[in-house]
C-alpha cells in the first residue's frame, strides 16, 4: 500500500508533489515556487554540490530516476507535433503558414462542405473523418504557432505529468484537446482548424484548479497572468479559434477537478481513471453529434 501522507507530517493527506525531491506534502508545508510547489527542504540554501545532486536525480519508490525521464510523456507529444509539423513540410506546407496536403485530410473541420437547399454535410467529422478531431491537434500554422505551443506544453506538462502521473496525465491532455475540438464544433465547424492550443489552455485550467484549492493564488507565479494574456490574444487577434480555446480551458478545469478531487478522497485507482476517461470520451461523442446536427445559423 502506498502511504498518502504528508512527508512532514505523518497525519495529513499530501496532495502535492515537490517539483525537485519528488516529496508528498500538505498545502501547509507546501511553498509555493514559479509554476509548481516545492517542500520545506528545496527552499533551504544548498551548496552547489547538493544542487546538482538533486537536478540530476530524484528518489521515488526507493530508486534513483533520472529528471529527464520523469518528462518522458511530455517530451513524446512534443516530438510528435515537431515529426507532424516536419510531414507537412515535405507535403507541400510552409514554415511561416503551414499548410500542404496534411491540412485537407487530418486538418479539424465539421463540415467540409454544405448544400445549401438540402443542409446535409459531407466530408470533415460530419462525414465520418473522426480521426480529425485529434490529428488536428498536431498539425501548426506556422513556426511560430508550433514553438509557442510547444513552450507552454513543455512549461505546464513537464510538471502535471510529474505530479498526476502519465495515465492522468493524458487523460488531461487528451480530454482537453477533445473539449477544445467541441468548442469549435458549437462554434466555427467550418473552419479548418489546427493546434495543440486546445489541449494547452486545458493544462493551464488544470493548473490554475490545482493551485486554488490548495489555497495558492495564481497571480503569485505567473500562471493567472499567462491565461488572462492568452485568452486576451484568443479574442484581439484574428483567425484564433475561439471555440477551440475556450473548449480546451473548461474541459481542463473540468477534468483537472475531478482528478485532484478523487485523489483527494482517495478513491481506488480504477475509478480514479475511468471516471475522467469517461468525461474525456463523452467530449468525443459529443464533438461527433454537434457536427452532424449543426447548422447554418443564418440560412437556417
């Protein structure tokens, strides 16, 4: 059995993971660092020696585990938007827009085409393409809209993975990218939609729940900050899905919630992951439903 106690206190429930030592503890002794928690003893001064020791290495489960191989999970999604983006270069895309031949078939779209006398939907989600309402959220318009992205998924992921774990994790990640693709299906289904932007705000929900409810303001580390400036460029800036962020961020908050809730309670470890993967495969069916029943708010 695992001991879900706080490392400093034998009696309290540790709901937060030091972001160096890898130590549970409780929101009391939890200090709060730039995006994440650290323990009483990472806060203390350290000789250099003792710096590199712990930047190195971490102690879990009585072994020695590398800090890299701790983001494992995080740097795989990351190396597969980079091969995607790389893919759609050789297809015929650019470095500044995107684009090429990956676009018209893996590109998020509801509805590729509409006749306007019959409203019936052809090609995109609606058509059947379900596989779009993921791969869209590998493929970049740009250099730029890739390293953004990715900043943040390596920024917020890199932490969340080490925190809920890889299974949570991608539950998070994925359940996120599947809310944000309903935000564009309620929205904007005929907009050929692409980024791992849905998914991010998701991480940046999931974060920003987890710090409130352990009493942690979000505006002390730069996470409030980082949501109000992105969800300020969601809605100044032109051909920015809006449906796709905020989608992204509420099923983030969402699904955030009840991971940390359950773990809270400390449920057992099948519930704890099917009742998110549930809610995560629920957004699916629904991006599904919403594209196949949307219509054309003007034409009717």
């Amino acid at each position: 059995m695992t001991n879900n106690n706080c490392y400093w206190h034998s009696d309290r429930y540790a709901g937060v993971i030091c972001q160096r030592c890898e130590r549970r503890v409780c929101a009391e002794c939890m200090h709060t660092a730039s995006v994440g928690f650290h323990c009483p003893a990472c806060i203390k001064p350290q000789n250099i020696h003792s710096r590199r020791q712990q930047r190195s290495s971490v102690r879990l489960g009585g072994r020695i585990e590398n800090v890299s191989e701790q983001s494992l999970t995080t740097r795989s999604l990351i190396a597969v938007n980079l091969f995607a983006f790389f893919v759609a270069l050789f297809k015929g895309g650019s470095l500044g827009s995107g684009g090429g031949d990956l676009y018209s078939d893996f590109a998020l779209i509801g509805c590729a085409r509409i006749f306007v006398f019959s409203g019936e939907c052809i090609d995109g989600v609606a058509g059947g393409e379900w596989w779009r309402l993921v791969t869209g959220g590998f493929l970049h318009a740009g250099v730029i809209h890739l390293a953004f992205n990715m900043f943040l998924l390596w920024m917020l992921g890199s932490q969340l993975e080490r925190m809920l774990g890889t299974t949570s994790y991608l539950i998070l990640y994925f359940g996120s990218l599947l809310s944000g693709a309903l935000g564009v299906m309620l929205l904007d289904p005929l907009a050929l939609t692409v980024g791992a932007s849905g998914a991010v705000f998701g991480l940046m929900g999931a974060t920003v729940i987890y710090q409130f409810r352990r009493g942690i303001s979000p505006w002390s580390n730069g996470i409030g900050s980082l949501l109000v400036i992105n969800l300020i460029f969601t809605f100044a800036r032109p051909n920015i899905s809006v449906g796709g962020h905020l989608g992204g961020l509420l099923g983030g908050l969402l699904i955030g919630w009840l991971i940390d809730e359950m773990n809270k309670k400390r449920i057992s470890g099948y519930v704890r992951v099917l009742v998110p993967l549930i809610v995560a495969v629920a957004f699916g069916f629904s991006c599904i439903l919403a594209s196949e029943y949307w219509y054309d708010p003007i034409l009717g």
